[in-house]
C-alpha cells in the first residue's frame, strides 16, 4: 500500500484513496487497501452511486462500475486537485483553471476565462456561484450557467 493518500472518498462501507501510484479501496476502513488502478489519482469525485470521476494528471471516469476511461481535456498537460458537481454540470480545478463538463465527464472545457490565476486548489458552490480557490489570488466568484 502507498504512504501517501491524497484523495479520499466514502461511498457506503467502502473506502476509497487515491494517491501517486493509484485508486485503492478498502472495506474495513482502511486496515487493508485494494489497487484498482494504476496512476496519480489527486482527486475523487463519486457521483450518483453509478459514475466515478478521478482526477491527477488526467481526468478518468467509470460508469456502473466499468472500466475507466479517459476524459477528453484538451490535450494541454493538466494537474486536477479539486471535483465537484453542481446542478447538471461537473467542474475540476486543476492547474491551468476551472474545467467543465456538460456529457457527465466524457469531455471538459475552460470555464475560468473571468479568473487571473489559473492554478485552482479547491472548488465550492451554491445555487447560483462557484467559488475558486486558487494558489496565488485567493477565491474567485464565478456565476453559474441556470443548469449549474
């Protein structure tokens, strides 16, 4: 098992870590861990019971349990530290800004055009803002689109 987790999400009885050789889950609360996948994983975001997104140095998603895919970002090289949904729409804070997804993780396009810093460490919202957290210019407002 690695050292280091830095992503961590509960779903039920399972555990799930992510951390820079992979996405783990254990069932007794951590006492024992299981590899799932191999590769940076910075981020965990379990939506609805039936898809998994993760996030590292590419953003990957898993639907009803199926094999991992790899989300299209762009191209440009990436680091995602944050995941989050909001109404309809899935957002991650990575490195080069906020990214949004519409297809429920299968593609992400900039959403951060209004922020300076594009190095986002944590993402929040409510019904109608998504707050940035960024690394040199503190938190960032944004308006959400109606369907979030």
């Amino acid at each position: 098992m690695v050292d280091l987790f830095t992503a961590l999400a509960f779903e039920q009885d399972r555990m799930w870590l992510g951390g820079r050789d992979g996405l783990y889950y254990s069932d007794d609360f951590g006492a024992t861990a299981v590899k799932l996948l191999e590769g940076e994983v910075t981020a965990i975001l379990l939506d609805g019971g039936n898809r998994m997104i993760l996030g590292g140095k590419k953003i990957q998603y898993s639907v009803s349990g199926g094999p991992f895919r790899d989300a299209w970002t762009g191209g440009a090289p990436l680091l995602v530290r944050s995941l989050l949904r909001s109404g309809a729409s899935l957002y991650a804070g990575t490195s080069r800004g906020v990214l949004r997804s519409t297809d429920d993780g299968a593609s992400w396009l900039d959403f951060s055009s209004e922020t300076s810093d594009l190095d986002v460490v944590s993402l929040s919202s409510d019904r109608e803002s998504l707050y940035v957290g960024t690394k040199q210019c503190g938190v960032y407002e944004l308006a959400l689109p109606s369907d979030g």
